[in-house]
C-alpha cells in the first residue's frame, strides 16, 4: 500500500510539472495563438511610431486572446507607461512577471517605472534581480537609476 500511494504521488507530481515546463511562458515567435500574434505584432508597430493609446489596445487584445503571453504583458507595461498610466502599467508587469519571474525584460521595464514613479529602492530590488539575468541590461538600468531617468540609455523599451 506504501508503494501505491508514492507511486500515484510521482504520478500526481508529474501530471501538474508537464504543462508549466510545457509553456515557456510566451516566446512571440512560438505563439500559439496566430491571432494574438498579429495583435502582438500590431501593437509592435504602434510601439515603435510611439502611439502609446493604440498600442496598449493592441497589446490588450493580444493578452486577452493568450493570457501567458509575457511579452505582450511586458510590453503593455510599457506602453502604458509612455501613456501615463503608471498603475496599470505596474499591474501588467506584475502579471508578466507571475508568468516568467526571470523574465528579465519585465524586470528592466519595471525597474525603469519605478524610476518614473521616483521609487528608488523598488527600482534598485529589480536591478538587483536583473544583475544575475543579464550583466549589461542591468548596467543600462542602474545608469538610468542613478540619472533619475527612465528613458535613459539603450533597452528603455520595446522587447
């Protein structure tokens, strides 16, 4: 009977891992889901001539059609911060990172709206999280951190 019951254990156990390894947490070029892609990839255009109102629409659509999609989740942050929107931006960040916490973009735009919101310390913890993910971004996110300036140096936005 002890057998049974750690067998069905391991088996419980390895039933509730296969989809969390399963789903990378949204890799835009292995979406599933064509239809939030092209929102994704729609919200990328306005993202880059920078109509943050159209992009965030975009990118809403886009997380309402793929929930997991963490670029989308990130770069909604975004583009809410651009809007003004700091709330929902620090709401959309949160989830990108519930869904991949080593997501380091979602760690680097965070840090980057914290230092909009003139949150040092919070900017500061996530620059210390991004310090193990990547070396060079979290340089880029300190410098800006150190400026006070958001938007200052490269990967200031638009994974």
């Amino acid at each position: 009977m002890k057998y049974v019951t750690a067998i069905l254990c391991v088996l419980i156990l390895a039933a509730t891992a296969i989809p969390a390894l399963a789903d990378p947490g949204g890799n835009p070029s292995e979406q599933s889901n064509s239809e939030a892609r092209g929102a994704y990839d729609q919200g990328m255009d306005y993202f880059r001539r920078q109509q943050w109102n159209l992009a965030v629409q975009a990118f809403l659509r886009a997380v309402n059609l793929e929930p997991r999609f963490v670029e989308a989740w990130t770069n909604l942050g975004y583009s809410y911060r651009k809007a003004g929107d700091n709330q929902k931006a620090l709401d959309a960040y949160r989830r990108a990172l519930d869904l991949r916490p080593d997501f380091k973009f979602a760690h680097a735009y965070v840090g980057r709206l914290y230092i909009a919101m003139n949150n040092r310390d919070m900017a500061m913890r996530h620059y210390e999280i991004l310090r193990r993910l990547d070396a060079a971004m979290a340089e880029e996110l300190r410098k800006a951190i150190e400026a006070g300036n958001a938007d200052q140096g490269k990967d200031a936005g638009g994974y």
